[in-house]
C-alpha cells in the first residue's frame, strides 16, 4: 500500500503545519483526504496539512485504486512551548523546545527558564505571553521579536534582554499589555494602540529608550 511520511512532528501548534508526502513513484494520480473527504485541489504528491484529523492520500494507477495508511495530525488550538536548549542556542531548532516545534504565532505562550543555553532569535518571530525566569537572558541578533499578549518575568534578579545588530522587541498586542516582575531591555519598541503598563512593582531598565509606534507605554505602577 502507499505509504505516508511526515516531514516534522505531527503535533504542533495552531498556525504551523506539516508537509505529507506520499511515496509512490510512477505514473499516478492521487488524491489527498482528511477524515475520509477529498481535499479540494489538492492531487500533488506532497500536501501541506494545518488542520488536525486523520489523513489518507488515494493513489490511482491504470485500473489499480489504493488508499494509503493514515497518518494523524494534532494541530494545537492553545499551545505553551519551554525553552530546554537541549542542542543548541538557536530559537529556530525545534529540538530547542519541550514540544519538538519551534513557536511562531500569537497562540502560543512561551516560557524561558535558566538554563545552560539561554536563545538567540535571528529572524522575525511572534509570541503570546513570554514567560522569562530568573538570571535568564534572550538576545534578539536580528529581525523582530513579537509579544501578542504579555511579558512576565522574574521577581528576584530578574531576566535581561540584548537586541543586537538591528533586533527589536516589539510589544504589539490588539489589547492592552503589562510587564512584570524585573527585567532588562537594550530598546523597546511599543506598537499597540491600547498601550503597554508596567505591573504593580515591575521594574523595566531601558538602556537606550522607549520608541512609540502606536500606544503609549505607562509606568505608573512599576519603575521605569
């Protein structure tokens, strides 16, 4: 029977996906299914599937019809990553996090405990809520970090961050954000019309400024 490979894990998170590709070589047609029902237009030989379910490809040759094995898919509709740094600093390998996926969208919360390699973001890449511990550190070499929701950090020494090179922090939720607990920030870029606050008893060290796109940024609660 045909026989389905998944090029990265099947369980991610909302908003990534997986490529199937089905292995039969040859002269043949085939026709990719989810949960038993054709998939309009898709007839190549690989798909690129973003929803979960049970998926089959139906593969015709002359007058032979096979369905392959199924191959299911588990697409997060909420998703919380934690950093291990099991390989490497880089943010962008997935062996890099408990959920063996890199987070890249605004569904998934993030968490950065102190470990031995803390990460390193080299391209652009969004969040829900960054969650970073005590002692730990993020650097941002290039392209743009992105929160959707909130950035909450450690109460006693705090978390720092390095933008190096042209790399921002942006916060740009399509609600009012907050920063808590302690950290530190070479730049940070506001882009949100509600606004960004500082928690009650945060505190934010801006080393080179504030820069206001949308939003105003309040400290009234906190120290800035």
């Amino acid at each position: 029977n045909p026989i389905i490979t998944a090029g990265s894990v099947l369980s991610f998170c909302a908003g990534d996906s997986v490529v199937l590709t089905e292995n039969t070589m040859g002269n043949v047609t085939r026709q990719w299914q989810l949960n038993g029902v054709n998939i309009a237009g898709a007839t190549a030989r690989s798909y690129t599937a973003l929803l979960s379910g049970s998926y089959t490809c139906l593969v015709s040759g002359g007058t032979c019809n096979e369905t392959s094995d199924t191959i299911t898919v588990n697409a997060l509709s909420a998703c919380n990553a934690v950093w291990t740094g099991a390989v490497s600093t880089d943010w962008f390998t997935a062996a890099n996090w408990d959920i063996n996926s890199v987070p890249n969208n605004c569904a998934v919360d993030v968490t950065i405990p102190h470990v031995t390699r803390q990460p390193v973001i080299t391209a652009n890449v969004n969040v829900g809520n960054l969650i970073i511990h005590d002692s730990s550190t993020l650097t941002v070499v290039s392209g743009t970090l992105a929160l959707c929701k909130n950035w909450i950090s450690g109460t006693n020494t705090g978390s720092e961050t390095f933008s190096l090179n042209g790399g921002n922090i942006v916060m740009q939720g399509s609600s009012s954000q907050s920063i808590s607990g302690i950290t530190k920030f070479d730049v940070l870029n506001i882009n949100n019309i509600a606004g960004v606050s500082l928690a009650a008893s945060a505190q934010a060290q801006i080393k080179s400024g504030v820069q206001l796109q949308k939003g105003v940024m309040d400290g009234s609660l906190g120290t800035l």
